[in-house]
C-alpha cells in the first residue's frame, strides 16, 4: 500500500500522531510519502493530523482523507498498538529530540481548556524508554505533577541523565518542597516552564519559583507562560513575572473554533514575547510609540491632508 500523510499544520511543529502511523505502516512493508494533491489518485489511504484549531482547512485535501487531532475539533484516537509505538523519527530530519506524553489528561477543569474534555481524567499513559531515543526529550503532558507515575518518570529522566523539555506549563499549585528537589535533580534543555494564566494562581507561581530556586534547579531561567483573555488581568501577572525575574511567554486566548485573537491581546502578546522589546520598554512606552507610528504613517497623513482621498 502507498499511505500518505499531511501534517495539516504546515511542520511548524512535529506531529507526533503521523510519527507513529509511519512508524506502524513502515513496520507492515508500506510505502510512505508526504501528500502531494497530485498523486491523490495513487494513495490507498491519506491521513491528516492538525494540532492547531487556527490552522486554514487544505482545500486540496480529498473527502476520503482520514482527519485527527484537535485543531480538526476531533475526539479520535489511536489504536493502542500504534498508540504505544515508538515514533518514526525519521520523518522529520531535522527533529534531534525525543517527544511523547508519560501522563494523559488532567484532573482540573479550568473554563479555557478543552483537555479534561478531549482527555478526560489524569491517568499514566507511557514510559519514557518507549518513545525515547535521543538524548533530549520533549515531554507534551499537560498537568504531570498531577499523576504520581509522572513524578516517578521525571526520577527515571535524572537517574537517566535526559536533558528534558516539559512544553506546557507546569502546574505550580502542585510544586511543594519535594517535587521541587526532584524537579531540581533534572537537566533541562532551556527553561523549566510554568503557568499563570490565571490571577489566583500567583501565589503559588511565587512559592514555587522560590522553592524551584532554593533546590538550585537548572537553570536559573524560569519561565512562564501567561494566558491572555482580560488584558488588564494578564498584564498584572506579567509585571508581577517581572518582578520574580521569570521570563513570561504570552499566549491570547484561541477558541476550540480558532477565533482570532483581538488586536489588543495580539500587541500585548507582541510587546511581551519580543524580548528586546519587553525588556526596554514598559507596556505603556510601548503602547504610547505604536500610536506615535501610527499616527505619522503616510497613509494617516494623505487621509489627513487630502480630503478627497479620506473616505479610503
Ligand atoms: S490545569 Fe492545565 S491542563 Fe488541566 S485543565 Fe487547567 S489548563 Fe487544562
């Protein structure tokens, strides 16, 4: 059989999904192929994987493909003898880390989040030994420290000497003393992340950054990623990042119908995550010079000179 497959994102980031159906279909003798709308009529199956809900639909994709993933606002899920293989790395080249879930779902419910209901309830999913074959490792669980297999696999992650990456935020409601010694016990590839995306949450982000410190986890850099919805309320838990010295990591709000963020959410995102821009200048300084530009553009200045030209 010839199977084709469309990351449906573009390869912004790699899909773990089509990893393992490659990694399935190469185990059987199958030929794989990225699509190509050309050949649509040599494929025996096409499946599309698409994380994010913003993503564009592919128009040259056929009716017979096979769709998952949330951005397709899809529940599907993979078999469990393709579920616990090990990915196909090769299909991304350039990919040079390890990447899966130990943990799945999440025993919160907090009201922008859609993995208690894609997920259901935090449950243990996998060892690392099954997923990973570098030295790096990107960890995609969504509340790990809520799942005591989760902080047993970050104990075998030191003792395997992992360098790894946990990319969603970790929970620091759950960060005590002794998560916070394991926490410190692993190498990280760049920054231990946590969340805020909520106000009531910084009394724990401030206890944990504090504990995370006191057991020397590595490295110093904390970051933290912030959920925009009120601009006013995120704006507040990034000063209050600043004065921690953690690194914030803006994100507006998406919908599960990937409804555009507003332009307000959008420049304080902007402002946050340019790093030159963030630490030069204050959000006000910031919104003060983008109105400046605005207002000296030469599209203002025809509108405002030339009346006949002002109803464009
Ligand atoms: S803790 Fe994280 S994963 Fe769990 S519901 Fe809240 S935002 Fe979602």
């Amino acid at each position: 059989m010839t199977i084709a497959f469309h990351d449906a994102d573009g390869g912004s980031f790699p899909n773990l999904v089509l990893m393992k159906l490659a990694a399935w279909y190469r185990a059987c003798g199958d030929d794989l192929e990225w699509f190509n709308p050309l050949k649509v009529e040599q494929y025996d199956r096409i499946y599309s994987s698409r994380v994010f809900t913003f993503t564009d639909d592919d128009g040259y994709l056929p009716e017979t493909a096979i769709k998952g993933g949330t951005g397709y606002i899809s529940k599907a899920v993979l078999p469990d003898f393709i579920e616990h293989i090990c990915p196909d790395y090769s299909i991304y080249p350039k990919l040079n880390h390890s990447l899966g879930f130990v943990t799945r779902g999440c025993n919160r419910s907090c009201k922008w989040c859609v993995v208690p209901l894609k997920e259901g309830a935090i449950r243990a999913h996998a060892d690392v030994d099954e997923f990973t074959r570098h030295r790096d490792l990107v960890l995609m669980d969504n509340n790990i420290l809520a799942h005591d297999h989760g902080i047993d696999q970050l104990a075998k992650i030191a003792r395997l000497n992992l360098r790894i990456d946990i990319n969603q935020g970790l929970d620091a409601r759950l960060i005590d003393d002794q998560i916070a010694q394991r926490l410190g016990r692993v190498k990280w590839i760049r920054h231990i992340r946590l969340a805020c995306d909520d106000s009531s949450q910084t009394p724990a982000v401030k206890r944990a950054v504090e504990l995370l410190r006191w057991h020397n986890a590595n490295p110093a850099r904390i970051a933290c990623y912030v959920l925009i919805q009120d601009v006013d309320d995120a704006l507040e838990r990034i000063r209050f990042l600043k004065g921690l010295y953690v690194e914030p990591f803006a994100q507006p709000y998406r919908d599960e119908l990937g409804t555009p963020a507003t332009p307000e959410q959008t420049a304080l995102a902007r402002w946050c995550n340019h790093k030159a821009l963030y630490k030069s200048s204050t959000w006000e300084q910031y919104r003060a010079d983008q109105s400046k530009r605005a207002n000296h553009s030469p599209m203002t200045h025809i509108s405002q000179n030339s009346p006949q030209l002002s109803i464009f």
